[in-house]
C-alpha cells in the first residue's frame, strides 16, 4: 500500500493522532515554561542554587526517556497514572526544563551590567529593572531555549506512544509490530514535519517578540 | 549641595578589606561643577556610587540637600538625582523618548508633560526631537547617545547631577564637542554636579572645584588654577604635568589677560605720513588700524615708509580673528604660528574689545604665580 492510500484511508486517524501530539507537546511546554521561566530568572540571584539547578536539570536531561517512563511507572501507579498522559506529560515537562532554565538564566545574567548599573542608579527596583529592561532583552534567547524544547519534545512525545499516550508515536509503534512499513513510515514523516513546521513556527515567534530595538 | 563628612568605604572584611575611600570630607556648593579626579583604584567612583547609595557608606555620612543619604529611602534617593555613566546605559530596547522619559514616568508624570519634556530636553542637547525622538539607541553614534545619556539624566530636572566619566568612551573631536555643548548647557541650569574623571585636562575644562584623590584619600580640594599653580604635593603636581603653566593658559580666558583699553589705535581713514610720524614719536612697534570699531589690520614703521594713502588701505590683515571668549592658549598659538606678537580681541558681535599681545599673557600667568608666592617671597 502506498503512503498516499495509507493516508486517504486514516486521514482522520492521522489528524487526530497529529492533534493529540501536538496538545501533548503544547500543555508540557506551557507548563515548563511557567515553572522554568521564573525558576531561570529567580536562579540568577544566587550562585549557588543555580549550579545546583542547573545540575539537577542536566542529570533529568541524560535519562534516556524510555527509561523515564519505566521509572515514573511504578511512582505513578500508586494515583492510578502509570500509562497514559499523565507520565507522558510530566516526562515532557522534566525535558523542557533544562534548555528553558538555562537559556532564561543565561539571557538575564548576560544583560550588560552596564545597564543594570544605569537602570538602578536612575532609581528603578528589581521588578522595574526585570520587567522593562532584563526580561525584554532575555527574550530572544528565552524563546531560542523554548524552541529547542519543543522540538525536543515533538520527538520524546512519539516514544510517550510506548506508554498508551497517544500521538503520532502510535503509528510508529502499531507498525512495527505489525512489520506494517507503510505505517511506520506515515508516522515517522509525520512527527519530522512538526518537528519542522514547529521549528519555523518558533523562529517566526523569536523574530516577532524580540524588541524592535534589538534588531537594529 | 552634597556634603561628604568624614566618609570611608571598605570592601571586604578581615585580612581581605580593602579601603576605597579613607575619611574623605569637602562639600560641594549649590550650582556647582565637582571633578573627582585620580588614577583608576584612587577611590572617586567608590564615592560618587555612594552619593546614590549604589554602594553602602561604611563610616561617616553623605549629605544630600541637607538630608543624611542614610537615613533616606535609596530609590527615592536616586530619584531626586540624575544618573551618567560612561557606558551610556542607554536601554536598547526602548526608544529615544522612552529612555529619556524612564525617570518621569517613575515620577507619575502624565503623558503630555513627558513627550514635551522629551522633545526639550533633546532640544536641549542639540537632536532634533522629529528625527531622533522614536529612534533606537543602536542607530546613534557614541556621541549622540551620549547626549541623549545626558538628556536622560536631566530628564526630571534634578537638582543634583551624578556622572561618571560621561564622556569617555567618546572620540577625541566629538568629546571636545560634546564638553562644550555641556558647559553652555550647565551655564544655564546651574546643577550641582558630582563629575568622576581620569583627565586632567577634562578636569581643568569642567570643574568649578577638582577634587584630587589617591589611593581612597582626598589630596587637595581647590579651584583648578590653585590647583595648577599651587599643587598641595609632589603626586599632585606630578599628575598635573609639568606643563602646568601651559594647562593654565587654556583655562584663562583672553578677556582676562587682554588690554581693554589699547593706545596704540588708528583710524583707518588716517593719512599714511601722520601716523607714522605719531608712531615714531611714541616709540610704537605696531599700531591696530580700525574702522567702524571693527579690526581691520595692523600698521609698523617700515610699512608706512613713503607711503602717502591712508593706513585702512595699507594695512595688513590679521590671519585669524581671536574672541573675548576664547582660551588664552589659543591666542599664544596664533601668536607662534603667525609670528606677530600682538593681536586685536573681538566680542560676539565683531566689534573690537581690546588687544592682546605675547608680554601681557606672560605678565598675567606671572600675577597668577604671584598671589601664589608672596608668602614665600617675604621668608
């Protein structure tokens, strides 16, 4: 069977699965984003809690995720979670927090002193200084770190098939056990063209929110 | 007026403390211009941060209109001075107006009064408010976005005004430029200015009053001609430069050292004959020939020899024209470069105010030196 009857056959199954990746990878970037945003710009205060952070987050990020969703089984199991969204979407968000906490930690840390120093002698507070000054020029590489998360994320959330979460993942999975190839390979192109379509997405985004000011 | 009364900072405790400023004590008059000058680690930055409280005083107290730095709220504080340092700062994601205005709207101002303000202030500092005013700090030169710098500072019209080597990290000729502009515009305002500079030269050009520092402690607190000419000690003399006299050339005015009320002065409408014969029985190098109280050359013996026309058709021109206004250093450059000795003074408006010439530029740095030394003399 072709690729091309394959898909007139399970175009709505295709769209479905499609959608229910792309909710997947959606609700765990929002929710790493509103945790690992504030966490990167609260980290910049202190040293000391940002290596430890940040080394907290790497270690998440070398956990190979088929072997998360094993280790989150039987911890998940006791609230009646072990497959499903739930683990998938708490793996999706571990991932996340990484590149987001640490480009938001970097971004801040790197406005020039110089304007920091301004900004405080001119008599602006912390909030102040972060809401006009640091947090708009962090954001393009904010938004970079949210990038390589959600493009991370498109791919982990196919293998979160593995553990009944749904997603184009399924046809991947469904296919190798059935040696269906033409399946297998719907499902694969299809999570590359997210993966792509949301890179371009992102990049329109990063050129969009950076302030005018910054693009000169 | 901000009084620094006995202030000492140290950084660091223990074996590691590090004094930065050591019991430093002067005060800085209503409207006037303060230059903390000193090599780098001299303390002067330490003490100007301290006049904002970005740094904490550790001994003594800072006085600010009166009020005990301390004993104020630090935002407030830093709200009540305007703020230039030599990065500029300038926020590169707001516009002109709204890096100027960042001050007035902490202020509560409503929004006409600050774009009316804005377009004041870079009035004021010479950029035209319709081109610059919704541009990006990144499409300025240094030197204009050290102006809007500038403009920032003043932006809610403080009394006090804090800067930290504003100008250097500005080229040569645009400093020199921007120096200028500042003055007139400190002519007018009248601020009372805490200035952090490295520059001697910028010093002696900016300050009503230099404060010379080294190593945390303060050297000598003067004028910058006591300064030049009656340096407190060896490092300050030294740091100076020992063309001291020559520094001080530049910041004496022309006004000051020309002779207002010249003799040797002809009409230009004078007969040749006459005026030689009135020369020769003066005993006259060289006279000024004017006309209609303007400048229009200068006449000596060995011109008007045999000569019969007027004196305004015969003189020569002088190669430059030298203003009231301008640094006597300038005058003496003319002076060597052209090889005349003596040269008409002009005001604003082209009109003749006196004359100077090499020996009273001399006799003037010899009165400066004079008021210096009579104590030594009568010893």
């Amino acid at each position: 069977m072709t690729l091309f009857a394959f898909l007139q056959d399970n175009l709505a199954r295709t769209l479905f699965l499609a959608w229910e990746h792309v909710w997947l990878v959606g609700l765990s970037l929002l929710i790493a984003m509103c945790t690992g945003i504030p966490i990167g710009i609260a980290i910049t205060r202190s040293k000391d809690l940002a290596q430890k952070v940040l080394a907290g987050a790497n270690v998440i990020m070398t956990v190979p995720s088929i072997a998360l969703f094993g280790l989150m089984l039987p911890i998940l199991a006791i609230v009646g979670h072990g497959l499903g969204k739930v683990p998938a979407v708490i793996a999706l968000v571990l991932y996340s927090l990484l590149p987001i906490i640490r480009n938001t930690f970097i971004a801040i840390k790197n406005v020039d002193p110089a304007l920091v120093d301004a900004g405080r002698g001119m008599g602006m507070g912390k909030w102040r200084l972060l809401r006009e000054v640091e947090i708009p020029l962090a954001v393009p590489v904010i938004l970079a770190g949210l990038k390589t998360a959600a493009v991370m994320n498109i791919g982990i959330a196919a293998i979160a098939a593995y553990v009944g979460a749904g997603g184009l993942g399924v046809f991947i999975q469904q296919g190798i056990a059935r040696s269906h190839e033409t399946m297998i390979l719907t499902g694969a192109l299809a999570v590359s063209l997210l993966a792509i379509v949301v890179d371009l997405a992102m990049s329109l985004l990063e050129r969009w929110v950076t302030p005018k000011g910054l693009k000169i | 007026m901000i009084e620094y009364d006995s202030v000492t900072k140290i950084f660091g405790i223990g074996k590691k403390a590090v004094t930065a400023t050591d019991n430093v004590t002067f005060t800085i008059a209503d409207g006037e211009t303060a230059v903390f000058l000193g090599p780098s680690g001299c303390g002067k930055t330490t003490l100007l941060r301290m006049t904002n409280r970005l740094e904490a005083v550790t001994r003594g107290t800072i006085r600010v209109m009166g009020r005990d730095t301390m004993e104020m709220d630090a935002q407030k504080l830093r709200l009540s001075m305007g703020y230039v340092i030599q990065q500029i700062g300038l926020f590169p994601n707001k516009t002109i107006a709204g890096n100027i205005a960042v001050v007035p709207r902490m202020l509560g101002w409503d929004r006409g009064e600050i774009r009316s303000r804005v377009d004041e202030l870079l009035g004021m500092v010479n950029l035209d408010p319709e081109i610059y005013r919704d541009r990006y700090p990144a499409e300025l030169s240094g030197g204009q976005q050290q102006r809007v710098g500038v403009a920032r500072g003043l932006a809610a019209n403080p009394d006090i005004l804090l800067m930290d080597e504003p100008f250097g990290a500005i080229d040569p000729i645009n400093r020199d430029q921007i120096q200028d502009e500042f003055l007139r515009l400190q002519g007018k305002l009248k601020k009372t200015i805490a200035f952090v500079s490295h520059d001697i030269h910028e010093a002696i050009k900016m300050a009503d009053k230099i404060a010379i520092f080294k190593d945390g402690r303060l050297v000598q607190f003067d004028t910058p001609e006591a300064i030049l000419m009656r340096p407190a000690n060896k490092f300050v003399s030294d740091f100076v430069g020992a063309d001291r006299a020559l520094k001080v050339l530049g910041l004496l005015r022309i006004r000051d050292a020309m002779n207002p009320e010249p003799r040797n002065l002809v009409q230009a409408g004078e007969d040749a004959p006459g005026v030689l014969k009135m020369m020769e029985a003066q005993n006259l190098p060289l006279a000024f020939v004017i006309k209609d109280n303007r400048p229009v050359g200068y006449v000596h013996p060995k011109l008007l020899k045999y000569e019969q026309g007027r004196v305004g058709e015969l003189a020569e021109k002088f190669p430059e024209t030298l203003g009231a206004r301008e640094p006597v250093r300038d005058a003496l450059s003319a002076m060597l470069m052209h090889d005349i000795t003596a040269f008409p003074v002009v005001d604003d408006n082209g009109n003749l105010a006196g004359t100077i010439s090499y020996r009273q530029i001399q006799k003037s740095i010899l009165d400066l030196y004079a008021d210096d030394h009579e104590e030594s003399k009568i010893e």
